[in-house]
C-alpha cells in the first residue's frame, strides 16, 4: 500500500490570486533579502494588502540556510502570533518557513532535529502554511523535506530532515516570479528539478505516480529549459518549466532521490556551490553509476524508458543505448545552458579535492540520499565517482 502526498498546487498566471481565498488575517512572511531588494516581496504585500491581511516579514534567509537563522525566525513567529505562514523565495526561504512553521506548531520542540520522520507532527492548528517559490526547481513548495545547515567540530553539514507534517498546505505556483531570473540561476534551479524528476525514477521508492509525473516533467524540462536561459522573457516558457520544477518536486516527494544529491549536498556544504550547480553537476555520474549496475538493470529499463517517452531515444532501441542517449542529452543541457561538466571545470583545485576528500565521503555516507540509491555504494565507490567528477570521465565501473 502507498501514499501520495501533496499541497493544494494553484499554478499559471495569476494562481497568486488565490490569496484572496484563503482565510486567515495575520501573515508571516519568510524570505531572503534578495527577493526584498528585487521587489519580489513587494508583489506578494500589494496581494495581501487588497485583501486586508496584515504581514510581518523576516528577510534574513541565506543561501543554505543555517538553523541558527531557523531559531531566530521562529522567535518572531512565534511573537508576532500568525494564522497564516509564508514562505517566498528559493528552496531555502521554502525551507526555513517549513522549519519556522513546525516550531511555531510545536513550541515543545527546541531543535530541528525533531523534524524526521518518526515524530507525530499536527501541523495546521495554529497556522496555515502557504509556499511561493520564485525560481523554477527546487520543488521544496511541494516536499516533506527540510534541508538547513549546521556547523558541527568546525565543519558544515547538511541535515537532511523530513516529516509529512511539513507539507505546505498550499503551493502557489505562479510565473510572475520567475520572469527576471538571470540565465545562470535559470539554468542551475533547471537542472535541480531535472535531478529530482531523473533520481527519483530510479529510487528505491520509486511508484507509479511518481513515474508518472517525473517523466513529464523531464519532457518539459529538457524542451523549455533553454528557451528560459537564452530567453528569459519567454512566458509560455517561463511558466512551464515552473510547472516542471513543481511536479519534480511531487515525484521525488513521494519517491525520493539518490547518491546524486547525497554527493551534491557534501559538495555544497564542504565548497559552497550553489545546490542547482552541484545537483546539476552530479546527475550524469549518478545516471551513468546506476544503469551500469551489474547486479540489476533495473535502472537501465527505468531511465530507458524515460528516455524513449520524453523523445530522446526510439522505441526500437535497446535499453542500454535509450539510457546513454539520455545522459548524453543531460551532458549536451549542460553545455547548452552553462553549467560546469566537472570540479575542475568549477575551479575546485586536486588539492583541494583530496584534502576534502574524506570528509565529502562521510557526508554522503552519513546521508538519507543515499540509502535510496537502486545500486550498492560505499566508500571505495563515492571516492573513485569524485575522482571522474573532477576530471568529467565517463563512468565505467
């Protein structure tokens, strides 16, 4: 027996109007300073404004955002006595208003730890959470997934928390927010939701639904990506590559994702990169490690049939050859939009690399991706992917 879970998804133009529908008086708002500066927020305060809603607004969300900011923004929370919580931004504005919505549920809980998904969370009694995302692929509008940072012996790690109960309860999934997304940002979140609707195909948890949803968004991912980096004043294309990120987002929700993010979030929390750079990145060499898995090919067929549906590759070839043809179509994306193809090509030095080196192991080691890979992997394996990853080898082992 499965679930299926998921926010009410408002989506298109104009879905932020649904705002106005949504009871509540007393809102919230948790987002970054680059949003406020961009005028972002500004949009969303005009909407509640003609809807006689009042606002309170933290704006000191950062890039990975550190549970040290989570604590804080949960204190105003908690003062200013909400019934409606919004988080607007990124993947780490989502994340910290996910975080800050259990704690205001739960003022018990002194710790993000008690975010997993053992614990009974009854969120939604005090306030409603309302998700905005404003770049096109983390899909965190839609996930029970909680990623903050923590700095432990003079090191940054990851957490990789999760619990239904942080679900938003709806998603407003809305374009305008996407329209002046420089190409980089456009081309790094892209490759992020294309990460979770690949993974999550050949994850452990794989199931229908999520098939369903991860290959579309694949399709739409691979035909409009491009258009929104070379021509961000695309709409149509602006917009359905929103709806993409949004249903990777559902798929690998319910599904999960593999070693490709496990090794992306070491990478971003031992270099900083950004997360859509990292996952982008590693989604090849994760691709290529599962369909050569000698043991199984179910990840092979997966992939292959990703890759015969979407266009890629013609119903009559062999499932090995439709999935190379579809890494080789992730690796001509990262050419295409300008997305680095290795380390070395991200200026990460050898050096570097191998005075890392053990402690990016143990993070990925240490992680819940990883334990939804379909293919065995330990510690001599991660070394020697990181060491293709720098070069930009193809995978053969």
């Amino acid at each position: 027996m499965w679930y299926f879970y998921s926010p009410i998804v408002v989506f298109g133009e104009d879905a932020l109007d649904h705002l106005e529908t949504i009871e509540g008086k007393k809102c919230f708002i948790v987002t970054d300073p680059g949003i406020k500066s961009l005028g972002l927020l500004d949009i969303l305060t005009e909407k509640l404004a003609g809807s006689g809603k009042a606002w309170e607004v933290f704006a000191d969300v950062e890039p990975d955002p550190r549970e040290e900011t989570v604590y804080v923004a949960a204190e105003q929370c908690k003062m200013y006595n909400p019934d409606l919580i919004i988080g607007i931004g990124g993947g780490s504005s989502l994340d910290t208003a996910k975080a800050v919505w259990v704690l205001y549920e739960h003022p018990e809980f002194t710790s993000v730890d008690e975010i997993h998904p053992f614990q009974n969370l009854n969120t939604g009694k005090k306030a409603q959470l309302i998700a905005i995302p404003t770049t096109s692929g983390t899909g965190a509008e839609t996930t029970w997934a909680v990623v903050i940072t923590r700095t432990q012996e003079g090191r940054d790690l990851k957490l990789e928390q999760g619990n239904k109960g942080v679900i938003p309860t709806f998603a407003l999934v809305d374009p305008v927010f996407t329209r002046g997304m420089p190409p980089g940002l456009t081309a790094g979140t892209g490759f992020d939701a294309l990460a979770h609707s690949v993974e999550c195909l050949i994850s452990t948890w794989q199931n229908v639904f999520s098939d369903a949803l991860a290959i579309e968004a694949i399709r739409l991912i691979l035909e409009y990506l491009p258009e929104a980096v070379h021509h961000g004043d695309n709409m149509k294309a602006r917009e359905l590559l929103h709806d993409a990120a949004s249903m990777g987002g559902l798929a690998f929700g319910n599904a999960q994702v593999t070693l490709g993010h496990a090794m992306a979030h070491a990478l971003g929390a031992v270099f900083h990169i950004p997360h859509g750079t990292a996952v982008g990145l590693c989604l090849p060499y994760a691709m290529e490690y599962c369909i050569r898995d000698p043991e199984s090919s179910s990840s092979t067929k997966k992939v292959s049939l990703a890759a015969k549906s979407v266009g890629v590759a013609h119903w009559s070839d062999e499932d090995t050859k439709a999935a190379d043809k579809l890494v080789e179509k992730v690796k001509w994306l990262q050419k295409e939009t300008g997305l680095p193809p290795s380390l070395q090509a991200l200026g990460i030095s050898q050096e570097d690399l191998d005075e890392n080196m053990d402690h990016l192991i143990t993070l990925c080691m240490e992680s819940a991706s990883t334990v939804m890979t379909p293919r065995s992997i330990g510690v001599a394996e991660f070394r020697k992917l990181f060491e293709y990853m720098y070069s930009g080898r193809n995978v053969d082992f």
